[in-house]
C-alpha cells in the first residue's frame, strides 16, 4: 500500500476535522484568542462556548450557572463507595471510578444514542450531551473536592449558591469562600485548561466515541490518558523539582546534571509548541502576582533563572503545567490534587469533542507497521515439550 504514512506518536498528523479550537497561530477556543477569553471572560463563559460554539448571553450564562449549581451534589452511594475503598488512593484515579460509577446515576446516560447521528437524532443527541456534560462539570469539581475530604477524615462542604464555578470548588474544598485574587488566577488557570485541539486525552475520547461508545466511557478513557506524565501528570512535579534545586544558585548545576542523565524537566517542551506556549506566559503573571501577594518570591526565582537557562542551552520553552504547578502551590493546593483540577477544566473540552466527534463521525483506527517475526508454522504442544 504505498500511500501509507509511517508517523510514530502520530506527529504533524491531522486526524480529522473540529472547530471546537486551534493551535495554528496562537490558541483560540472557537475563533476566540485565549489571551482575550483569559481577560475578559470567566470559566463558565468558555465552558458554554466549547459546548454550545457562542459565548453565552447574561441570561444564558445565568441559567447555565444554576444547572451547574443543581447538579453539585453527589449520590450518596458514591459517598459509601469511598468509605469503602483502601485508603489514600491517587485522586486521579479515584476520579476515574467516580465518573465510571456517576454514569448509573444519570438518567440521559442510558438515552445516549449508541449508533451513528442520523440528521434527525442531531438535536436530540446535543441535548444529552449538554445535560452530561453539565452533570460532569458539576460532578467532578464536587467529586475532587470531597474525596480529599473525606480521606482527612472530614465531611463534604456543601455548595454555596451564588459562586463561580472557580470559587465554589475552592469552598468546597476547603470550607472558605477564597479571595478575589485566589478565585481570579484560579479561574483563569481553568480557562486555560479547558480545551487543547487533539491532544492525547482528547484524542483518546475522540477514539472511544467513534466505536459509538457512550460519552462517560469517554471520559474514563481521557482520564485515564491525562493522568500520565508526559500529559496532565507533568503539573504535579513542578514544585518537587523547584525545592530539590532550592535555590538560584543551584539551577545550572541541577539542570545540567538532569540533562546529562537524559531525565526530563517537567513543565518545558511540547509537541506542538516549539518557540512558547501563551498560556504559560498567560499564567506566568498570574503565578508572579499571587507569589508576591503571598510573600513566596524564592520560588519564582528560581523558576525564571530555570526558564532562562532551558531557553539557552536547548531552547526548550515551558508548557502551561510550569506556572500551573506553582500557582497551585501558592493557593494552597495539595499538590495530588493538581492534575484533578486539569481533569474537571478539561472535561468541558473533552465534551464537546465527543459531541463533533458523534456528530460526523468516522471510526479511527489506523494501522500498524509490522516488526514482529517472519512468518513461521505453528508447532504443537507436544512437539514443544
Ligand atoms: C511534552 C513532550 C512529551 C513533547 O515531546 P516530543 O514532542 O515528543 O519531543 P521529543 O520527546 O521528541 O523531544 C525533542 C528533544 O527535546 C528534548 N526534550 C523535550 N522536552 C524535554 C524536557 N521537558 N526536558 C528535557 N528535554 C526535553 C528531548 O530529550 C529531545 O532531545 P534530543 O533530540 O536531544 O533527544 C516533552 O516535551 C516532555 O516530555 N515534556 C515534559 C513533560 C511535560 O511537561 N508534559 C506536559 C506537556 S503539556
């Protein structure tokens, strides 16, 4: 077959269609420049506009609001499921049984048209899909939340109406409603995580809907690929590397020792982004702003003189995990909860990635190229002895 293309990681492939955003000439969601929607907009503005292709109207934006609010809480089996788990386990993983359990708990799951949209099930299908995907923005940010409660051996915080959807996961997460400044740099973090093209957790959604899957299989699956390292993971080992370095001074001898053992700096490269990733400068200021605020300066030291030093010597540039890891950290984050919260921004992605995908879909499955051995006779068991 001689049009075949051999792409390891499939690299510089494009393996289908979607309007939902680009990379090409700086991100934007749905037409709109990230830098502008990280100004001017809050993260329940870009979740409606990756679901439903506009910006909403105030009205549209406030009833979608109170949906997200009547959808916050969990069943309480979920609850008892938890109680009865072995302790302590990695929230991500916790959340990828969570979403795999809330599936029985939603009534549109079992509607979900398991077969090709037909131009007459089109609307019906964004429907659902709009409900699930607002039960699982609630949920998730809900879910994140009380199981790191519960494993400290507190109670759930229950939601309190009126907040963002920002400051409400910080509520329930800690029982405080947090300041203007905290629920800003959080919120635009979750702007910025929301929606990223074909990347792999994305794709993995994409693969499991085109067999005519059902969308929390979906999710599953992308959780699944957005716990790795080399995805979502790389966000949790930020603030790891800046205290094992501890001071700028050490940054050229830490790094250059790394290097030399082939090991990777965590936060810095990408597959797409080869000069800069703007949501990392986007959410570098944020980080530099909250640190000042909150006296932890040595940090975002070491940070730049690591940024300059990767730029020079291998011109590798940081992703948005690099400032992510640090701006959770000043917040106050437990740093097991920092690929979590990309998971519950991310999900408003992954969902309407699942509803184009449904909407004109085609089953991916690409080929293989063969290495195993050259053809060769069975021999039996008896023969083998
Ligand atoms: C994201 C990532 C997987 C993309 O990698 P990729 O497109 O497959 O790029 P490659 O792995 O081919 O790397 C190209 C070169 O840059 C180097 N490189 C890339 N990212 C690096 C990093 N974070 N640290 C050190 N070297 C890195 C590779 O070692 C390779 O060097 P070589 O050609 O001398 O072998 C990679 O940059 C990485 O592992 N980053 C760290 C994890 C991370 O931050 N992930 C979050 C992504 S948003």
């Amino acid at each position: 077959m001689s049009n075949e293309i051999y792409a390891p990681g499939l690299e510089g492939v494009i393996a289908g269609e979607t309007a939902i955003s680009t990379v090409e000439g700086g991100l934007r969601y749905r037409g709109y420049a990230i830098t502008d929607l990280a100004e001017k907009t809050r993260y329940e503005e870009v979740a409606y506009l990756l679901l439903h292709g506009e910006l909403p109207r105030p009205a549209e934006l406030e009833a979608f609001r109170q949906r997200l609010d009547q959808n916050r809480h969990l069943p309480r089996e979920l609850l008892q499921l938890w109680r009865s788990l072995p302790p302590a386990l990695p929230t991500m993983d916790v959340l990828r049984t969570a979403v795999s359990f809330l599936a029985h708990y939603d009534p549109d799951y079992r509607l979900w048209p398991c077969e090709s949209a037909a131009p007459t099930a089109l609307q019906r299908g964004r429907e659902l899909m709009a409900r699930i995907a607002e039960r699982l923005l609630a949920q998730m940010a809900t879910s994140v939340a009380a199981y790191y409660r519960l494993c400290r051996g507190l109670e759930p915080v229950p939601p309190k109406s009126g907040l963002s959807h920002a400051a409400q996961f910080l509520f329930q997460l800690t029982g405080e409603v947090p300041d203007d400044l905290a629920e800003r740099a959080f919120d635009v973090s979750l702007i910025l995580y929301a929606e990223h093209e074909f990347n792999a957790s994305t794709f993995t959604a994409r693969v499991i809907t085109s067999t005519l899957s059902d969308p929390y299989s979906a999710i599953v699956g992308a959780l699944g690929a957005l716990k790795g390292a080399l995805h979502g993971g790389a966000n949790e080992h930020i603030m790891p590397l800046l205290r094992r370095i501890g001071k700028p001074e050490n940054v050229e001898g830490c790094l250059q020792a790394m290097l030399a053992r082939k090991e990777r700096v965590m936060g810095f490269g990408h597959r797409v982004y080869k000069t800069g990733d703007l949501r990392a400068a986007i959410l570098g200021q944020w980080a530099q702003r909250l640190a000042q605020a909150r006296g932890e300066t040595l940090w975002e030291a070491i940070a730049q003189r690591v940024e300059d030093y990767l730029r020079r010597t291998k011109n590798l540039f940081p992703n948005l995990d690099w400032p992510a890891g640090r701006l959770y950290y000043y917040l106050g984050l437990p740093v097991e909860l920092y690929t979590p919260i990309f998971a519950l921004s991310r999900v408003a992605g992954w969902c309407a990635h699942i509803l184009e995908q449904w909407q004109a879909n085609r089953l991916i499955r690409p080929r293989a190229r063969y290495v195993g051995p050259i053809p060769r006779p069975v021999v039996t068991l008896q023969e083998r002895s």
